[in-house]
C-alpha cells in the first residue's frame, strides 16, 4: 500500500511537468528539475551577491558550481516526514532534489568568491572581472 504523501508527490510531478511543457518559451523559468528555489542577484561596483532561500537544506546535501557567467546549484531537502503514514491536509514546502542554473549579470572571477549559509539563506559574493576592449595585433603577411 502506497503512503498519501507518495501519491501527492507523485502528482506535484506530473503537474511541474506539464506546467514546465506548457510554459516553454513563454515563462523565464530556470530550474532544470526538482522544485524552483528563490534566488535575489545584487550587484555592486566591485561585486555580484546571489541570495538564495534554501531553509532546510543540510550544508552537506547542497553543490555549488561556478560556470562562466552562471551558478549551478543542486541539493536534496529531506522530508522529515517521509515513510510515515500521514493525512496531509495542506503542503506548501517542497522537498527531494533540485537543480538550478542561476544567469550572472556579469562576468566574475572564478578565483574570488565566497559563500556562507545562515538562518536558511546561502549567500555567495563573487568579485566582478573588467571585460575591456581587447587588442587585437595585427600580422603582416
């Protein structure tokens, strides 16, 4: 016999597909599967800071990846719940495993960045690189 959270989440599924089918080219929609995380870029005159809402994420279950100009960030939030045999009578939070591509404003250095996770908030901060006019030298011949 099947739990009724393993049914819900088997629909919640079925419905981030066909909302994800539906929405192609229509919707700005960056998440490449699981559940779609919050994210806030700021930018400064000598950084770019990414805010990202991920309560309930042990530090140890979230990657973080720096690509050119974008963020990879994937992990896996638990339910505390699961495996246990519950009615559900409202269910707002999302839970398993999430990837998502996050587009940098700006290029960064890949050397100079930093991140910290509190209260359910990661930030990462990330140096700006000048992007200048390159010279290009001219060969004779």
């Amino acid at each position: 016999m099947r739990f009724e959270d393993d049914v819900v989440e088997e629909v919640r599924q079925w419905m981030d597909r066909m909302l994800e089918e539906a929405g192609k080219g229509i919707f700005h929609y960056t998440t490449e599967s699981g559940w779609h995380i919050p994210v806030d870029i700021y930018e400064t005159e000598k950084e770019i800071v990414v805010l990202i809402e991920i309560a309930g994420l042990d530090i140890d279950k979230i990657r973080l990846f720096l690509e050119n100009k974008r963020i990879v960030i994937s992990g896996v939030r638990e339910n505390p719940f699961k495996g246990e045999k519950l009615k559900v009578h409202q269910m707002e939070i999302d839970f398993g495993y999430f990837q998502q591509v996050i587009n940098l404003p700006a290029a960064v250095k890949d050397t100079e960045v930093k991140s910290s996770y509190k209260d359910g908030f990661l930030r990462i901060y990330l140096s700006k690189r000048y992007e200048g006019p390159k010279k290009i030298i001219i060969e004779n011949g």
